[in-house]
C-alpha cells in the first residue's frame, strides 16, 4: 500500500499478532455512529455507560485515535486500511439516491480475514454504497448482514425517505414491530454468537451501530436516566448514549457466557466526532462531526481483551501512559505524558514558530496528493426511487 492505513486498521492486524502464539482471537469490531469526545463516561461522568467504561479503563483508551470527519469515509477505511483519497471516496457521505460506492476491486478486511478462515458478521448500518449487488455487505467479505443501506433512518420503523431499509442478507426483513435499533442489533449479534463455536470457529463480528445518529430517538427509559439535563435533545442524546451502552453490555455478557472471552479482541470506535449541532458534546475539543478540528476527527475509542490483563497491579492505561496517580485521576492530569495536542481547543497558532513542522507536513500533503483518486460523487438518479422497488431502498440501478 502506498499510504499509511488508519491507525485502527492496524489495532486489529496488531491485534491478531498481539495474540500470536495461540489460535487467532475473535474480533468485535464496534462502531458508534456520531458518538462525541465528552459522550463516553471515560472522558465525561456525567455519562452512564459503565459497560463501556469497564472496558476502557481495564484495556487501552485510544486517547489521540483519529478517524475522518465524516460517516462514509470513515467507514471505508475501517473495511479497507486506504484513505477515502485513494478509493474515491473522500466527498461528503453517500446520499439515498446518489449512486455512490466503494469500488468493488478493494479488498475489505472480513474478505482478508475469510481467506484466515474467519467466519464474518455485519449487524448495522453499511453506507458504502448499494446500487449494485456487488457493492453491499454479502458480497464484499461477510457471510451474513442485518442492517441496513443508508446513512441513517427511523430506529423503530427503519424508514428513510419514503423507503423501507432493513435487510437480513439479501431479502428485506422486518425485525418485531416496535422494537428498538439498539436491540435488535444486539440480539442480531447472540444470535450470531450462538451460531458460532468459540473454540473451533474464528468469528470477525462487525457491529455498526445506529446510536448514536439522528434522529434523537430513545425509548423513555433511558432518556430518564438523565432526568437532571434541562434541554431535551441533550436528554435524548445521552439516553441514546446509554441505550448503546446496554447493547454492548448484553453483547460482552454473551461473549463471556458463550466461552468466547478468553481470545477475543473488543474494539471500540466512534466513526467521527460529534455532531454538537444534533445534541453531541466534544468539549474540551474544538469543532464537531464535518470539521477538520479536533473535534470533528478525534474519536472516542478503545481497544479490550481479557488476554491484555496481567496480574501486576497495573492496568494497560497505566502501563501505556503512566503509573502512580489513582486511575480516576489520570484522565485529565498533565503530569504524565500527553498524546495529543497540548491545545486542545485549538485557539493557537503556532505555524509560525515551527517552519520546519509546517515544510514537513506540506511535503507530506504533497506526497499524498501525488496519488489521489478524483473524488467519485454523482448526481442523483431518479432510478433509485424505492417505488421501483416494492418500497424498498434496494440495489439494481446503476
Ligand atoms: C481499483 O481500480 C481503480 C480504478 O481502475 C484503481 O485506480 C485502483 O488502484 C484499484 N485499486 C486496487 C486496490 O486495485
Ligand atoms: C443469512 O446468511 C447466513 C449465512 O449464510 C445464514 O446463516 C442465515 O440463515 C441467512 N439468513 C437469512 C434470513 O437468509
Ligand atoms: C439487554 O438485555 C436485557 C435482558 O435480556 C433486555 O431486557 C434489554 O432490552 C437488552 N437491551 C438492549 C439494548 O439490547
Ligand atoms: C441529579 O440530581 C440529583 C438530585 O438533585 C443530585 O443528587 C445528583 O447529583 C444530580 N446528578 C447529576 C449528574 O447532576
Ligand atoms: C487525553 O486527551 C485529553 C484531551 O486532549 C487530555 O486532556 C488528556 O490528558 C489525555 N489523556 C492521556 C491519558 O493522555
């Protein structure tokens, strides 16, 4: 490859030779959609996600884990390892109509991982394009898919646009009326873990939430959770955060019951910073979701494995950034040493007291922009219009 892949990618290829020695280890690879820096209880306790937290803080936080701006780029370097510049895919996020994709000739990372004898899942949201067959999950690496096509839609009725979309593999599917996203992607997910044998089988399970995105919809009893925020959005937002939060609680539960814990790799990411505009909150970072600040591409994210633990006294955060202070103090102390910008909001330029750093990244910039692809955005076609489909956002128009 003739760039260097995102910085996630690699955690789950180091994953795989962290875990050397013995049987490769089952990957989770979970997505948050539109999840902010100051959403996660670990940055933030305000936040119920003890789920989260327990992992975070008992494996490695990812504290300077940069992902694109925005959704579908994101997403493709997530299944690929190549930045959007490489694959086209650089321009905004794929429309409902717009017959955008990740071009077929990309290898993904389950394809990868199928050829390693991986038996691999998608439950979620896709968004790297469904015009053709040959664009959409079952065809690009995974055995199965339950999810859906587009960039976001209705959590209880899985309409976007005056069309249906909600797949299971190929054919349309209608989880239980009613029900919550969050749900019935987790229990999408044990129904995958109790396919698949955790000793004989190596399972990719790729899980693409819907939470975090708009629209802000959350069944009350999460949003209650959070009974003292006085502005509604905010309150659906974290209830949502937190409805998140039980999904991935039940799918660890499963994991461990199941005998798949003791080699499995839980990775964590949000595709891109928080969209402040919806109810997100990035603070201490500038800026939200679609801005180059830190705080459109600097993403909450961590990385588990119960094989990470060891029985020195010392959790992983410690050994990667320090020991010495009690952990629920470490977070937001200076006195170790930092990994990211040591101005997180972004509010001082220092371009011209370091030319040599500025000359360096612009030779970078010219580097890359030596093997960029043309941004592949089309217009919209008509021809996609759900009525030609029964209804249904579906592939067969381009
Ligand atoms: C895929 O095809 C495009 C267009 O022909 C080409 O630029 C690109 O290098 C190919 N990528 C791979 C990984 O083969
Ligand atoms: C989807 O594909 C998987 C893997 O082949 C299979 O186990 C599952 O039964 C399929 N589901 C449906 C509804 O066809
Ligand atoms: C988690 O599991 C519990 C117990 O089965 C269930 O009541 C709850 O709805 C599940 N929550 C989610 C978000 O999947
Ligand atoms: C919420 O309100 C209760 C009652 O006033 C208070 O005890 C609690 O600390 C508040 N929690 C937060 C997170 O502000
Ligand atoms: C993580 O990043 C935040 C924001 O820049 C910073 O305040 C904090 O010190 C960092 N934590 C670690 C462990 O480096």
């Amino acid at each position: 490859m003739d760039s260097s892949p995102p910085l996630l990618f690699f955690a789950v290829l180091a994953g795989m030779v962290l875990f050397g020695a013995a049987k490769p280890p089952h990957i989770i690879f979970i997505v948050a959609d539109d999840l902010g820096w100051n959403d996660v209880g670990w940055h933030n306790d305000q936040m119920f996600t003890p789920n989260l937290d327990k992992m975070a803080r008992a494996g490695v936080i990812l504290n300077s884990s940069y992902v694109q701006p925005v959704c579908t780029p994101s997403r493709n370097c997530f299944m690929t390892g190549y930045y959007p510049f490489h694959t086209g895919l650089q321009h905004e996020v794929i429309h409902p109509s717009h017959p955008g994709y990740l071009p077929a000739n990309f290898t993904t990372l389950p394809q990868k991982l199928k050829q390693l004898g991986y038996t691999t899942h998608i439950v979620g949201k896709w968004h790297l394009g469904f015009c053709d067959w040959k664009y959409t999950p079952t065809y690009r690496g995974f055995d199965s898919f339950m999810g859906y096509y587009n960039g976001a839609e209705d959590y209880f009725t899985h309409i976007r646009d005056n069309g249906y979309d909600f797949r299971f593999n190929t054919s349309v599917h209608h989880p239980p009326e009613g029900e919550y996203s969050a749900n019935v992607i987790s229990a999408r997910a044990v129904e995958i873990l109790d396919s698949v044998d955790p000793v004989r089988d190596q399972l990719y399970l790729y899980l693409p939430f819907q939470s975090v995105h708009a629209p802000l919809e959350v069944p009350e009893r999460y949003e209650n959770i959070y009974a003292n925020i006085s502005t509604k959005s905010r309150r659906q937002y974290c209830g949502m955060v937190s409805a998140l939060d039980e999904a991935v609680g039940n799918i660890t539960s499963a994991l461990r019951d199941r005998g798949f814990m003791d080699n499995a790799l839980i990775v964590f990411t949000t595709d891109n910073g928080g969209p402040t505009f919806t109810a997100a909150n990035n603070l201490p970072l500038r800026g939200a979701k679609t801005t180059l600040w830190e705080g459109g591409t600097r993403g909450a994210a961590f990385v588990y494995s119960d094989n990470l633990l060891q029985n020195d006294g010392y959790t992983n955060n410690e050994r990667w950034y320090g020991r010495g202070e009690p952990v629920a103090h470490r977070q937001f102390r200076g006195s170790f040493r930092t990994l990211g910008v040591p101005d997180p909001t972004e509010h001082h330029d220092i371009a011209s007291d370091n030319p040599d750093v500025v000359s360096k990244l612009l030779g970078r910039l010219s580097f890359h922009k030596a093997t960029m692809v043309p941004a592949n955005f089309p217009p919209a076609d008509p021809a996609s219009d759900p009525k030609n489909f029964g209804g249904n956002w579906s592939p067969g128009w381009c």
